[in-house]
C-alpha cells in the first residue's frame, strides 16, 4: 500500500455537531481537507466515517500518519 500525502503538518481544528458523519480524507490530495472529495479515486485509500458524539472542537489529523485515524495524535511533530 502506498504512502498518503501530508496535506500539512498540523491538525485542522473542526467544530463538529453531535450525530453529523463526516468524512476524512486519508489519501492526503483532498482540496477539501480535512473532508474527502474524491480524490483517492484509482489510489488504494478511502475515506473513514467520523461521526461526532456532541457538538465542539475536534482536530482532524493534517499529516495522515495518525495512529488514531481521523482524529490527530501528534504523529507531526515526529515527521
């Protein structure tokens, strides 16, 4: 499996509403970051279903090399 791309080398602060799903984009080349938009199209990657349990802040990983898929876990600073 391929490497996903850094869309950047920090989390992207979102506020989320309770039960809304989002989706993460996991490939990296999304222009709408955090989010998908289909660019993992012909790439072995897929989006992960986030579905917020209330509503506030939450911080989507940038750098796609979280161990805690979508949220962030600080794995930026260590690239």
């Amino acid at each position: 499996m391929s490497k996903p791309e850094i869309a950047q080398k920090s989390p992207y602060p979102v506020d989320v509403e309770a039960g809304k799903n989002y989706f993460w984009c996991a490939c990296g080349k999304s222009s709408n970051q955090p989010f998908c938009d289909g660019s993992h199209k012909d790439t072995d990657f897929t989006p992960l279903k986030y579905t917020a349990e209330k509503d506030g802040k939450v911080f989507f990983c940038g750098c796609k090399a979280t161990g805690k898929s979508p949220m962030c876990d600080g794995s930026h600073s260590k690239l």
